[in-house]
C-alpha cells in the first residue's frame, strides 16, 4: 500500500470509529428519549440516513427490531413532539425531512440573516429562490394564519394536478428557507391525512428573536462545526448540498475554523483536527 493509501484508509476507519462512537449512545424507545437524542445531536435526518451524507438518522436508532413498530412509533412522534414544540420537524438538510433541537433551531434561522419582517420574502422572490406560488402562500398565510393544505390549495384557486405538485414544490422551498412551518397533523387516513402550516415567524416567534442576536456567518459557523462533530469529516460539496450554501459560504465557514486549529484538510475532507 503506498503512503497516500495507507493515510486515507487510516482516515477512513478513524471516521467510521468515530460515527459509531457517536451512533452507540442513543437507542430511542419513547418520544423522551427520542428529544433526548435530537437535542444531544443538534440536527439529525427524521428517517433513516442518506448514504451520501454521514448525518445520523433518528429511525435507525428506534430501539426494536419491529419494523412495524419503528413506524408507528416515528409516525406518532414526529407530529405530537413538533406539534409541542418540542423539537423541530421539516424539511431542512437536502430538503429532506429533518429534526431539529430547539436549542439548534435558531442556528439554522440565522444563516438567512433575515431580520423576521413581512417583507422579507421580496428578495428571494425577486432572486428567484422562491416561486409565484410560494410567494402567494407567505401572503395568504399572513393574512389568514394558520392554515391546513387542503384549504390552502382551494383558496388559492390550486385544482390541477400540475398546481398541486408546483404547491408541494413550493412548500418544500418555503420550509427549507424557513418562511413557513408545519404546525399540527391533521385527519385520518392516507386520503385525509395533512398538514397546517403557518407563517415561521409567527409560529416561533422564540426562535426569530434568539437569532437575532447572532450573525448568519457566526451562524454558519456553528452549524458547520456541529457537522463536523456529528460526521467526524464531510467534503466541500457534502457541506454545501446538506445546507444549500454556495462555495464562497462554505470556504468561509471552513476558513475561520482552519484558523481555530479546530479543523483539518484530509484527503479531499474537511475533518476534526484530531483526525486528521
């Protein structure tokens, strides 16, 4: 094995040891232990993992080796525990679904380094980061609060199928952007099953004002440092696909920790200065 082999397959199993040290302290079997979890991890996916991105996933620690189970269990969690505020649930790391500790949650708000006004949205409207529709929702939305989807579709005069799916696009781009969050599940069956979403500014109006308080680099910052923690180590473009941040962000963001001596660059990674 040549030098360069030996240092990435020693990088490697460095970083696997590390993600199971960090995978064996949480086996989720309440809703308790599973805000436990989400609030030692900062962030997490809601589901399973994604092979691409070394980020746990809360379903793969449900603790029974009933699959029947592990659904009912996140099925139920998700929805009552978000609804509690007691964690976050949306879609927020490669638009996937996501929780979020309350503590962590005004982290990832403050990288928009928006300021919570009504009219913050003009500017990603105009950019073209949200569509007609999105913008059409946050304006409904303020309007008329909190509001379930089916609702929300007909208001909007929303019939078609190709509308619904441009809705359901556009929802997506609104969590994701945190302009808009889930509140409660509602009705029963796959039929009637939905959610109501409200404005996130008026739904954690907490959150808005801790953000406040910090910069969106310092923010970045903080989120890439707990990544770091999580994954033991991530590429450029695992960091900015997992956020949505452009390459001028990231390189910042790794810049100032670099200068901390906090991180390391590690065959092609982006890695804990202790592993690296």
């Amino acid at each position: 094995m040549t030098r360069e082999g030996k240092v990435a397959h020693d990088l490697s199993r460095a970083l696997d040891r590390h993600r199971e040290r960090i995978a064996a302290r949480h086996r989720v079997r309440t809703a308790d232990s599973l805000v436990r979890m989400v609030d030692e991890l900062g962030f997490c996916f809601a589901f399973t993992s994604e092979t691409a991105y070394p980020v746990p996933g809360a379903f793969d620690h449900l603790d029974t080796r009933s699959e029947g189970r592990k659904w009912d269990w996140m099925w139920g969690w998700k929805d009552e525990l978000a609804e509690g505020k007691r964690l976050y649930y949306g879609k927020l790391l490669v638009r996937k679904p996501t929780f979020v500790s309350m503590k962590m949650l005004p982290v990832f708000y403050a990288t928009f380094g928006r300021a919570g006004d009504p009219d913050d949205h003009l500017d990603d409207v105009r950019a073209g980061r949200l569509s007609e529709i999105a913008r059409r929702v946050i304006e409904f939305l303020a309007q008329n609060g909190e509001t379930q989807t089916k609702r929300m579709r007909a208001a909007l005069g929303i019939t078609s199928q190709e509308g619904k799916a441009q809705y359901a696009k556009a929802i997506e781009e609104l969590q994701r952007l945190m302009y808009v969050a889930r509140v409660r599940a509602v009705g029963e069956g796959r039929e009637d099953y939905n959610y109501t979403y409200d404005l996130f500014v008026r739904r954690y109006p907490e959150t808005v004002g801790a953000a406040e308080r910090m910069s969106s680099s310092e923010a970045m910052i903080a989120l890439l440092s707990r990544l770091l923690d999580l994954s033991g180590g991530v590429s450029e473009r695992q960091i900015a696909r997992l956020f949505d941040w452009s390459e001028d962000r990231v390189g910042h963001a790794i810049r100032y920790l670099e200068g901390r001596k906090t991180i390391a660059r590690a065959d092609g990674l982006v890695v804990l200065a202790k592993l690296g």
